[in-house]
C-alpha cells in the first residue's frame, strides 16, 4: 500500500487539489485513514493506496520529494553522513569521469568522505585515513529505522 508508511507531516500532491501535508494517519482497518491538509485549507481523506474514494480506477495522491517530484514510494529523509556507521561499504572516486573504488567508511568533514587506506577497516589500519570527494553506499545502512539504498550518494555536507 502506497501509504502504509506515511508519517504526519509528509508532502504530498493531490491531481485534484494541488499540494499538502498528511496531518492524521489511523493505524485501525478505516476505508479512509489518511487525512491530508491542502495549501487552500481543505481537508480531505484517502485511502492507503491514495485514492480519494474507493471506486477510482487509479490513485491520485502522491508523495512529494525535497526537489518537489511526485512519487508513488516514501522519500527516504536526506542521508547524514556523520551518522552512517564505520567501516561501512562504500564506493568512493576523487573525480567525477572515474572508476568508483571500493572502501570502508572512517567518518566525514564538509567536503569529502573520509576512508581507510587500501580497503582496510578500522581493525585492520593504524594509518591514518584518506579523503574523497564522491561516494555513495555500496549497501543499505539503516539508521534510526530508516532504511538508506545502496547507491545513496555523498552531497559534500554532512547533513
């Protein structure tokens, strides 16, 4: 179910009513338990697949992403680097036209990731680490219940 996920406060976009923020989300067998608030002030209610009214052929409430794209699926919250553990996978390169290299996570600053030399872990290396300036994840991490995909991507901050 589309919604079966949602938070109260998540963005989202109606066809019919433009965009708005889930203000209640019933846990109960309701027909109707997601409750959205829209920018005009209405108030409407839909079911967990995102449809206003049973009968509709297909939904037409979606979620909305911080750049403002409509989605089917719950944005994952923007990744804090400074709290994906150490030595977690990763695939890190110095420059964008380059070959992703593989590498353990030691920790972040503002401009790159921070990695073990030579694809040790923090159990195996006493040197200290290097920095790269692209990375993403080389596997899910899930921090405090959510779940990251691998591929999530390094944005030069940590947060």
């Amino acid at each position: 179910m589309r919604f079966s996920d949602a938070q109260v406060g998540d963005k989202v976009y109606s066809r019919i009513y433009g965009e708005g923020k889930l203000t209640t989300i019933l846990k109960e067998d309701w027909t109707y338990p997601v409750y959205v608030k829209f920018n005009d002030g209405g108030d409407r209610c839909y079911t967990l697949c995102g449809k206003q009214w049973v009968t509709e052929v297909e939904p037409t409430l979606f979620y909305i992403d911080g750049d403002n794209i409509y989605s089917e699926t719950r944005p994952a919250p923007k990744l804090d680097w400074s709290r994906v553990p150490v030595d977690t996978k990763v695939l890190v390169r110095e420059y964008n036209d380059e070959a992703w290299v593989c590498r353990y996570l030691d920790g972040v600053n503002e401009e790159d990731v921070l990695c073990w030399s030579d694809g040790r872990t923090s159990w195996s290396s006493e040197q200290c680490n290097y920095a790269w300036r692209y990375a993403k994840l080389a596997e899910p991490v899930t921090i405090d219940g959510i779940t990251y995909p691998e591929g999530t991507e390094f944005e030069g901050d940590t947060k």
